[in-house]
C-alpha cells in the first residue's frame, strides 16, 4: 500500500488548522494537534503503522547518491511501537531532514556557518520546544518523544542537531529551576525559538574539573557582575541567551547559575575556534568584562550553580547520546548503501562475509546503542533517577558512534577517505561527541562511584 509523504506544504496548512483547533480546543498539546491536522489532510490511514503498511517497510540500501550526501538516509529505526503522535513528529522531521538538512548539511560544514536559518526552520515547526510545557510554549512532549527526533535530525545534519540539543539543555535549566517571572521572560523565548540558548561552563584552567572554575559573579548594587574567561562554548556568540555558571564565594561549590543576554555590555566573543568536525557549530571562547546582571537573572538561589549545571548535564547527556545514534545510522547506511553497489572480483563487496559481518555488527552495536538512550529517557520521564543511565547512555552511545563510523570509512576503501562521500564527514564528528558534556573517562567516573557507593552502603 502507498505511504502518503507529509510535505512542508502540509505542516503549514497543518499548523494554520491547528491555530483554530487551539481556540476551541485547549486540552491537547501541540504535537496531538499537529498529528492530527496532518491526518486529517490525507485521511486516517496515511500515517497509522498498522493500517497503511508502514511498520512493515523493510530498510531499502541507499544508493551512492545517498552515500555522497545527497539524499537523505533510511533510518531503519523501529517505529512499530511508537505512539501515532511520536509517528507524526518523526515522520515530520524525516521530511524536514530529506527536503532541507541533508541537501544541506555539508555545504553549512564547508563554510563553517552556523545555519540559523535552519534553526528558524526548526523553531517555525514547534521543534524548539518539545519537551517543554505548553503552558509556557512548548510541545508538552515527553523527553523520550524529544530525543527521538534529536536521533533523526542528527542522522540528517549533526551540527545542527548539537545546536537544538544545547539550546535545550539551557532551556531545561529554566524549567526545572527557574521563577514563573524567568520562565515568562525567558524560557518562553526559548520555546518559541525567538531566541536561541546556549550553555557555558568550561574555562581554560576547569575543564573536567569544573569545580576549579575562576569566573567571578561580584555583587554589585541589585545585581552581579560578571567577569572571567569561557572557552567552547557552543553557538556561544550565536546564541541570545546564555547559562554562565560563575563563582560567588571561594568555597569549593560556591557557584551560582545565570542567564546573560549575549548583547550585554561587555559579553565578548574572543575567537571562534578551527575545529576537527561539528565546523557548522560555531565553538567559542568568551570573555565576561563586568558584564552587568540583575538578580532576576540569576537562575535558583546563590551556590546552586553546580545542582543545576550537572542536572542540566545528565539531560544533556540524553541528547548528545541521541546524536551517536542518529550519527551512527547514518554512517552504516552510508557504508551499506555503498558497500552493496561497489563491485570487486566480480560481485558486490557486501557479499564477502567478512564485510557483511562487519555491517551486521554495528547494525547490532547501533541498536543497543539507541535501547540505552530511550531507557533512560523513560525513566528520566517517569521522574525516577537516571543521572547514571545518562552516563551510560553517553559513554556507550558515543564510543559506539566512533567505532561505527570508523568503520564504515574503512568499508569505503579509498573513497571513504575523501570529502565527496560524506563517511570521513561522520567519523570526524564522532570524536567530538566523546568529549563533550563530560569526556567519556568523566561518564566511567560517574558510573564507578554510583557502583562502589552502592556496595558501600
Ligand atoms: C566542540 C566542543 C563543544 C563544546 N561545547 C561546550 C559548551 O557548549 N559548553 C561548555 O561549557 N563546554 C563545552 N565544551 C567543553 C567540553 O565539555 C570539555 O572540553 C570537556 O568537558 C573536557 O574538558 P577539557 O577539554 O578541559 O579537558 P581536560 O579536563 O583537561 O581533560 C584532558 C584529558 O584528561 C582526561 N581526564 C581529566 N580528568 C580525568 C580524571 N579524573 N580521570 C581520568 N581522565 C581524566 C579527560 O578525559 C581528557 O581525556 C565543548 C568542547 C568541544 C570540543
């Protein structure tokens, strides 16, 4: 039976049915409007999975223009248990990801430009949002629903699915420990898209050691001042808003969270760094001269700066774990797509066992991968603990991605090695999420002590 597409065309006529449904309907939340305005406009059964066929559509190899890039990958991701509305979100960004990302993705990366208009794309979709209430703009989607299109975006183009992740994790800092006042202000910007967040812990001298952090918050009349160096940044100059986690006392934990507009007096972009991958994500170092903050701003109370940076983190975590995954699809794609068509000795590569067991494990490795993830995201919904899952789901997720799309280089022989395919592309944007939001030797620590507290007690 035929999958009726979702176009762009039938999310704006969506979303302008949405607008009237709201008025007269304000139980349900963005996503259950938008799935139902989209079947609405091709009848029931076009995107139900059990009705129309589409749990039942095997994974087709991608062909060499999809392993140059130029057309969106397969995402073999199960989709037979999710529910309608999960469906409709994912197959929203499938459309997204083949009509805009992926055309676009590598030519963002060669120029190094940060692709704002993309992001504009995302947060014009509701997707600036998802996991967040509708009260105050967003989705009112689970964090499960939220990493599942993390996953499909990240497939599509990485850089911008790291932006939406970090720009998330700032936004879930207001939520969770933000004043009404702040989350009107702010976080309603945020979810709406109008502004863009971003996330600044690291310095020069505090990397894993965070606690060693020098930026200064100093009192100064009804608010702080704002003064010190901050590196890697992600969309630091780029963004509107920033969460700067500072020092207010010399004690060890004596930081706080704030909320710095990036126009601020004084809020410097020193550089922007030359990176290895991610070259579309623009990584900066700051600096903070006296820059002027009111006390509305500072997010929790003085010397919570770290409960809420780590917790920010674990969910965090969550999305760069999603990335892997996502990352890691679209490298076996690329290496199956290519591996099936690339003949030597007179039939396809893929039929030497020796490859195809080479496909076969990192299809394995990607599916763990993604059952890790969507674990702790349940249990992060479920309001149960999940700070180690989120270690877990990090460390595993990304040295998987660096294992599989290292070798899926190595699966394309010598044009695996050339920036035409886009393999190499993937394998140099692993690296990167092995060392973000908490190198993967930082997660092992987190699980080693969640063990050994465990026996001890
Ligand atoms: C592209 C990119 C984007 C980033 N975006 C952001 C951002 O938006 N916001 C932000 O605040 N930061 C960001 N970061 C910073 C990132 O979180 C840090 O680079 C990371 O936490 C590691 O810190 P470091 O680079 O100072 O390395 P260091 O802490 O100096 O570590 C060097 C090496 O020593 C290891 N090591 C250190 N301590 C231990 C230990 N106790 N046991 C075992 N090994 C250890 C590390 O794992 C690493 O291999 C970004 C980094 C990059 C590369």
């Amino acid at each position: 039976m035929e999958m009726c597409a979702v176009s762009f065309d039938d999310v704006g006529e969506a979303l302008q049915q949405i607008n009237q449904l709201a008025v007269v309907d304000g139980q349900r939340s963005l996503g259950e409007l938008l799935a139902l305005a989209i079947l609405d406009l091709h009848g029931s059964a076009s995107l139900h999975p059990r009705r129309n066929g589409y749990a039942d559509i095997r994974p087709v190899p991608c062909s060499l223009e999809v392993a140059r890039g130029l057309i969106v990958p397969h995402m073999p991701a199960d989709l037979r248990l999710l529910e309608d509305e999960q469906l409709a979100l994912v197959q929203l960004v499938r459309e997204l990801a083949a009509n805009e990302l992926v055309p676009q993705a590598a030519g963002y990366e060669e120029r190094s430009e940060d692709p704002r208009a993309l992001y504009e794309q995302l947060a014009a979709l509701g997707l600036t949002g998802i996991p967040f209430s509708e009260g105050h703009g967003g989705a009112g989607q689970s964090y499960l629903t939220y990493l599942l299109l993390v996953e499909e975006l990240a497939a599509a183009y990485l850089g911008l699915a790291i932006g939406l992740s970090v720009h998330t994790l700032c936004a879930f800092a207001i939520d969770s420990f933000g004043s009404e006042d702040q989350k009107r202000d702010v976080l309603e910007k945020l979810t709406s898209g109008e502004w863009f967040g971003a996330y600044s812990l690291s310095e020069p001298d505090a990397g894993s050691d965070a606690g060693s952090l020098q930026t200064k918050a100093r009192r100064s009349g009804d608010g702080y001042e704002l003064t010190g160096s901050k590196v890697f940044c992600t969309r630091g100059r780029e963004a509107d808003v920033v969460l700067v986690i500072a020092r207010t006392s010399d004690e060890r934990r004596g930081v706080s969270a704030f909320l710095v507009e990036t126009d601020a007096p004084g809020f410097e972009g020193d550089k922007k760094e030359d990176k290895m991958g991610w070259r579309s994500s623009p990584t900066w170092q700051l600096t903070l001269n006296g820059v002027r903050v009111d006390e509305a701003r500072r997010l929790g109370a003085e010397g919570e700066g770290f409960k809420i940076g780590l917790a920010s983190l674990d969910s965090g975590r969550l999305g760069i774990a999603a990335c892997a995954v996502g990352l890691g699809q679209a490298s076996l794609d690329a290496a199956v797509g290519f591996t099936t068509e690339r003949e030597q000795f007179g039939r396809a590569v893929s039929d030497n066992q020796g490859v195809s067991f080479m496909l076969a494990d990192m299809a394995t490795q990607i599916e763990a991968g993604r059952a890790l993830y969507r674990h702790a995201a349940r249990l992060r919904d479920a309001g149960a603990a999940y700070s180690v899952q989120a270690a877990e789901a990090k460390l595993f997720c990304t040295d998987m991605a660096m294992k599989v799309t290292t070798d899926s280089v190595q699966l394309h022989g010598g044009y695996g090695y050339i920036t035409e395919y886009p393999a190499e592309r993937y394998m140099r944007e692993a690296k990167g999420l092995q060392i973000v939001e908490g190198t993967n030797q930082i997660q092992r620590h987190v699980i080693g002590r969640a063990l050994t507290a465990t026996k001890s007690s």
